[in-house]
C-alpha cells in the first residue's frame, strides 16, 4: 500500500472529542503533495492516525454553507 503524504495547512477548529481522546477537526489539508482541500475526519492525539473522512473542494465547501444556513 502507498504512503499517504498530507500536510495541515491550516487548522480551522475542532468540532467535538471522543472519550479516547480523538478529535474531529475541521482542517485545510494538502493531500499527497496536491492543492488543499477542506477535510473532516477523527484525529488521534498529536495526529499519531486518523480516521475516515470526507474532503472537500472550495466549491462543495460553499454549498454545504448554503445548504446549513437553510436548516
């Protein structure tokens, strides 16, 4: 299996933790060398592994914005 590069770019902010510690953090995320993309997902403490997730481009990010403001 490949290795995954990433690198945080920015950090925007922590939705909510888990009772082991694991945080599920909205972050701008380089993946594999590539243009940053808006990503959610579960990080252990120091970002030791990760969970599954979900990435988003600027566009979808800004739909989703829409979408929330309506409910």
């Amino acid at each position: 299996m490949a290795e995954i590069k990433y690198e945080i770019v920015k950090h925007i902010g922590v939705l909510s933790e888990g009772s082991r510690g694991w945080q599920k953090e909205l972050n701008l995320i380089s993946w594999n060398e590539r243009s940053p993309k808006y990503d959610i997902r579960d990080w252990a403490p120091n970002y030791e592994k990760m969970g599954k997730g979900v990435t988003l481009s600027e566009e979808e990010v800004t739909k989703l914005k829409e979408m929330l403001e309506q409910i």
